[in-house]
C-alpha cells in the first residue's frame, strides 16, 4: 500500500466527516434534512449541482471512453452539457414554486392521490439506485488500484461512508460536500490538463498528431462510429442525455434548497458554466491519455477505461499527483453519491412514509428517524448491487438510468405544467409505461444480454445500445393515450390557470380571477 495515497485518502475521509458533524447540528428538522431549509445562495447551489452532476462517469467514464472510442466517446459530454437548456427554459422554476421537498410534490400539486405519490416515489427510488451503481463500480476499482484492497471491500467502504454523510447530515451536508468536491475537482482537472498541453509546447496540432500515433484508430479517432456504430444510435444517446436531466430526482430537488426564484436561475447559470467548462476539458485528458500513454497500455490496464485519468496523472507527474487526482475522483464519487442516498431518502421517508402510511401526521422526530433508516437501506441495496458490475464501464451505466428518466419521469413533469387537457390517469400511465419500457430495453438489450461477456449470455432481444429514442416516445404515447382515452372530465380553465401562474410565478391565484 502506497503510503502517499493513503494519506490523500484519509485527508479526504477526514474533511468530508468534519463537514457531516458540523451539518449534523443543523439538521435537527424535516426542513433542514431535505432542502437544508432553503439557506443556500444561487452561486452556493450552483455549485453543489455541479458537483452532483459530475459523477465518476464524467471524470472517469467519459475520458476513458474519449481515450479508446475517439469523437463518439466525446458525444456524452456534449449532450450532458446541453440538457441544462431543457432545465433552465422548462422545469426549474416550476419545481421549486410547485414542490416542497421531492418530485411527487410538484406532480400531486395538480393530482393529489396517494397512487400518484407511490408511482412517483418508487420511480425516483429506481433512479436513484440505478445511478448510484456505476459510482460505486468506479469507487470499487480506484481504490483497488490506489490502496491494493480488493473490489468489494473497496465497494463496501464507499457505501458505508456515504450513507454515514446522509444519515447524520443530511441536505446540508450533501450540499457543502459537493460544493468542496466541485471546487477540488476543478481545481485538479484544470492542473491536469495545463500539464497535458506543456507536455506539447502548448500546441494543439502537436496534441493531435501524436494522438493519431498512439492509437489503432489513426486518422479515424475523430471521425464518428467507433462506440455508436450507427445514426440511429447517436440521436438516440443525445435524447436521453438531453431530455434525462429534466428527468433525474436528485438534480430537481436542488431547485428547493434556494429561496427565490431568482436564486434558481442563479444556480443553473452557474453550473452550466463550471459543467461546460469541465467538459471541455475531459476532452484535453482523453487526447492527454491517448498521447501520452497509448491505446494498447491503457486497455491492457483496463479495458473498460474507467481508470484513464489516474494513469494520465501517473504518467504526468508520478505518485503524488496521481494520488491527488485520485482523491478528487474520490470525492466526485462520494459528493454524487451522498446526492442520490438523499433523493431516495425523501422518496420513501416523505412521499410514502409521511404523506401515504402517516397521512400526514407525523412529528418532525419520526421524519427523521424514518429518513436516516431509509438511507441505511439505499445504500445497503445499492452496494450489494454494484458487488456484481465490476467488468462494466460506468458511463453506459448512467446514459442508461437518463433514458429511465427521460422515458418517465419527463413526460409526466412536462405535460402536467404545461398541458390543461391532462390528468392523473395519464400522468399514471405514462410514468408505468416509460419506466416499464425502458427497463425492458435496458435487460433485452445488449449490454445485459450478450454472447460475448453480456450477464446474460444469449443473443439480445433488442439490438440498440441506446433505446431512448424508443422508450421516451412510449413514455409520452402512454401519457397522451391514459389522458385522451379517459373518461375523467379535463381540468376546468380557471383551475389550470391557478395552478398555471403558480407553477411559473409561485404566486397562489383564485380560480375565477381573469
């Protein structure tokens, strides 16, 4: 074991837990646990979303895919990037005036039932889980790597350590925790790639040329249908990136921790400046991998890329430095992952617990307890989970759970603040049928089943990668037929325009006013 980066590992250990004790003896109601009351500033949440957005898939995933794919691994960064659009212009604001805690808040506002906030809790808690696997798989492997501890140990203390910053700190400390890992991650990124370009005198075309020499693709890196072998395949990627984020819990209940409106278009313009500068910059290290350590070195190493950009930093700057983009990856993993236990915590202990077995009646106490106890049982299924995907790169993980997202949780959001014709019955059915879609997709499909090292070794049902251009459109079909076809009167004009204006102003109208 390398002392240098057991060191790097236990500083961060060290820090992120003084952050969890200090958020500890603010967490003492349902408020503060969920949203952190509110308290933080646009810039502040800005930030906290950028560090809950730039998972191990980005930081590890993504440069290794740009490493061994060329231009297609890049299409990641490009649609993860601009799906900020999509939340800025339609969703934002709406989810913070309609919603107090979570995503079936904002949904039962217009269509208050307990089957609604079921359904809306079980997709979230399927979303979360879903994502929080492929963070775990890249915890396992790096500090199998760093610290010579086997994957499963290296999976299980990951797991403990993040259900320790929720249970005990909750929203608070998941904010600042990812507020810290955006500053450092950024801060190495940047150090990394500065150093990838003096390697090259500073030339971009010095860069290129020898990427063209390090790998098998040559003139080919740049030029599409290495990893997506197929148009089809690339809209299809790009919608379920694009349309995804609107889609994921844990990135929408960000929106409540912040006072004002205002302060939400604060935190999106923020962090679509530090998510579009960060992606720009996995490009350099993926050019920096290829270049510097070659194609061959970097698959025999790891064939899933999931580990390029530690072994750039070795190449770059020896054991410390490796050590220390080791830890921001550490940290990227851990302030994600904190992000998802919260979000299926507020799906079970407040939708279902609270709202549906409580009927509302429950003290600020049992919230809590019913919270904490919530996050034990997240992290414990999601780590047994990620014991079994060990062989597996990470960012076809997460483009996975954004078509879960983008196939359900989407339409409905979308269609129930801005469609009047629209009702329970077909938010209901349209939330089954995308999230029942698309999880069909994602096991007949071939990632799981494979004759050449699938889970599944059979022939795959479905032959798309990437089915969302299949599965969003079921989502929405499904929505637009259980409203059409229902026999449920719509929604007179007066009371959709109440709930219109609140949704865009929070501002709480009477339904006769003009």
């Amino acid at each position: 074991m390398n002392l240098t980066y057991f060191l790097f590992f236990i500083c961060i250990i060290i820090c992120t837990l003084i952050i969890t004790y200090w958020a500890a003896k603010r967490s003492k109601t349902s408020s503060q646990f969920y949203t952190a009351a509110g308290s933080l500033t646009g810039i502040q949440n800005g930030m906290a979303i950028a560090g809950d957005y730039i998972s191990a898939a980005s930081f590890l995933g993504i440069v290794g895919a740009i490493a061994i794919n060329g231009y297609d691994g890049f299409l990641y960064s490009i649609g993860f990037l601009v799906s900020y659009l999509i939340v800025l212009f339609l969703v934002a604001e709406p989810v913070h005036h309609l919603g107090k805690y979570s995503l079936g808040d904002v949904i039962c506002s217009r269509f208050p039932s307990n089957r609604m906030r079921w359904i809306m809790a079980f997709g979230a808690f399927i979303i979360s889980i879903l994502y929080m696997i492929p963070q775990l798989v890249a915890s396992g492997l790096l500090i199998r790597l760093l610290l010579d501890i086997n994957y499963s140990a290296s999976v299980m203390i990951i797991g403990g350590l993040m259900t320790v910053y929720v249970v005990f700190g909750g929203m608070t400390a998941t904010s600042w925790v990812q507020i810290v890992k955006t500053v450092v991650l950024m801060s190495g990124t940047f150090l990394l790639a500065l150093i990838v370009f003096s390697r090259f005198n500073w030339s971009i075309t010095d860069l290129i040329a020898e990427v063209k020499e390090g790998t098998p693709l040559g003139e080919q890196f740049f030029i599409a249908g290495h990893l997506l072998n197929s148009p089809l395949e690339t809209v299809s990627l790009q919608l379920a990136l694009i349309l995804g984020t609107a889609g994921l819990p844990h990135i929408l209940i960000r929106f409540y921790t912040v006072r004002n409106a205002l302060e939400v278009r604060r935190s999106l313009l923020t962090a679509s400046w530090i998510i579009g500068f960060f992606y720009i910059m996995t490009l350099v290290l993926g050019l920096g991998t290829v270049a510097m350590i070659g194609y061959d070195e970097l698959v025999n190493t790891d064939s899933t890329g999931n580990l390029a950009a530690p072994l750039l930093a070795q190449a770059l700057g020896g054991d410390f430095l490796l050590a220390f983009i080791s830890a921001v990856a550490f940290t990227t993993i851990v302030a994600v992952v904190a992000g998802l236990v919260i979000s299926a915590t507020t799906a079970f202990s407040h939708d279902i617990y609270h709202h549906i077995i409580k009927k509302g009646n429950t003290t600020e106490k049992e919230q809590l307890l019913a919270a904490r106890w919530t996050a034990l049982g997240v992290g414990i299924i999601s780590t047994l989970f990620a014991l079994g995907l060990e062989n597996i790169n990470v960012t076809f993980l997460v483009s996975l759970t954004f078509i879960v997202a983008a196939s359900s949780n989407f339409p409905v959001l979308l269609l129930t603040i801005y469609w009047r014709r629209f009702n329970q019955r077909g938010a209901i059915i349209g939330m089954l049928s995308g999230l029942i879609a698309s999880l069909i997709l994602l096991l007949l499909g071939p990632h799981v089943m494979n004759t050449d090292g699938g889970l599944i070794a059979k022939e795959a049902y479905f032959t798309l990668y990437n089915p969302g251009i299949i599965a969003i459109p079921i989502g929405f079909l499904g929505a637009l037929a259980g409203t059409l076809l229902s026999p449920d009167p719509p929604q007179s004009r007066s009371e959709f325009r109440r709930f219109y204006i609140k949704a865009q102003t929070g501002i709480e109208t009477r339904g006769d006013q003009p």
